[in-house]
C-alpha cells in the first residue's frame, strides 16, 4: 500500500489531489497537512513513501520544510508541486533535495507518473527544466545574480518584486519590518544593484514573477 502525504495550505487543493490520486491508487493511504508544522510532525510520526510539498505554507517557506524532511528522513522522496513556474523555485528546489517539481497547472496530468517514478527511485523534472539543469551544470555555465541569494532572500526578493510593501512582506512571513530591510539591503548588495526598481527589472526580465 502506497502512503502519500499531501502537504498544501488549502483544503480544496487538498481534496483535488486526493481524488486524482485515488483514482489511479485505490488502496493508497494519503494523508494531508495544512502547514509545514504539521507536515514535519507527521513526518516523523509516520513512515510515509512519498511527500507531495506546496512552496508557499502559511507558516513557513516549504523549502524550509524540504529541508527538515530532508534531515528527519533523508531517503524519503518529495515532489514540489506549486503555482510557481519552474523558472522561479525548481533549481532551488532540487538542489535542497526535492525528487520532483511540478507546476499546479500540469498536476492532473503529471502527478501520478511523477509518484510512482520517484516511488521507485528515481526523479522527475520536465524536458524543460532537464534542458536548463545541463545548461546550468556546464562547463561555462555562469551562475545568474540571483543564485547567490539565500532561500529567504530569494524569498523576499521576489516578493519585492511582485510590488509588495516591506509592511506587507513582514506580515506575510511573520518577521519584522527591520528584518526585512535588512534582507532588502543584503539583496541589493549580493546583486550588486541600487533600487527596488532594478530588482523588478531583473525579476521580469529573467521570469522570476509572474
């Protein structure tokens, strides 16, 4: 019997995925968690086969949740799947430890096949996202500016870029509007630019907001 845990901040996402999945594994048991908490606490109470991961919890960055999964259970397989487009979370993603990255909009028809191969062992990625994992591997690959960040700058960098406030941010990632600033100025640094507006440039011209 295949056990998959569903972890996303929204029960009809939730729902939706369950009954994809039962249709194609009648006798799996799937269970579901709403926030990355919960998700490492039935991580640890329970040996699961798969764990299909959300990017954005409510009360902590599902990379971070990668992470801890990754520490707890090390060999157990997780798939990202997210409204995120690949061009934004899916290197990062893999790099923390992830076996697979799936885009919401592709679920239905990817999701099982992306279950039962790293079930198995193995690892899904898109053609696409193959196509730039070896570009960016080779031998004259230059890392982008963005790669030096760190998963929370990255985090708040793309939020600034989205047109958010730092009030806003702080709220969304319950941190304060200090810390936020701080994380601003380390970006800017790290990227080595001046303004918000050179960072919503930089975002858009290389797809990393939508």
């Amino acid at each position: 019997m295949l056990k998959i845990l569903i972890v996303d901040d929204h029960a009809v996402v939730r729902q939706g995925l369950k009954q994809i999945l039962a249709e194609k594994h009648e006798d799996a048991k799937i269970g579901e968690a709403g926030t990355g908490e919960d998700a490492v606490l039935m991580v640890k109470e329970t040996s699961w086969d798969v764990v299909v991961l959300d990017i954005s919890l409510p009360d902590v960055s599902g990379l971070d949740v990668l992470k801890f999964i990754r520490d707890i259970r090390p060999n157990l397989p997780i798939i990202v799947l997210t409204m995120h487009a690949e061009e934004q979370y899916a290197v990062r993603a893999l790099r923390a430890g992830a076996a697979g990255y799936l885009t919401k909009e592709t679920a239905p028809d990817q999701l099982v096949a992306a279950i039962r191969r790293v079930a198995e062992g193995g690892k899904y990625i898109s053609e696409k996202l193959a196509e730039k994992l070896a570009y960016d591997l080779g031998p004259d690959a230059k890392g982008a500016p963005h790669e030096a960040l760190s998963d929370r700058e990255y985090q708040v960098m793309c939020m600034i870029a989205s047109g958010k406030a730092t009030k806003e941010i702080a709220l969304e990632l319950s941190l304060s509007e200090k810390t936020i600033s701080t994380h601003r100025s380390r970006i800017l640094d790290k990227m080595n630019m001046k303004s918000n507006a050179e960072l919503i440039r930089y975002a858009i011209e290389n797809k990393l907001v939508q």
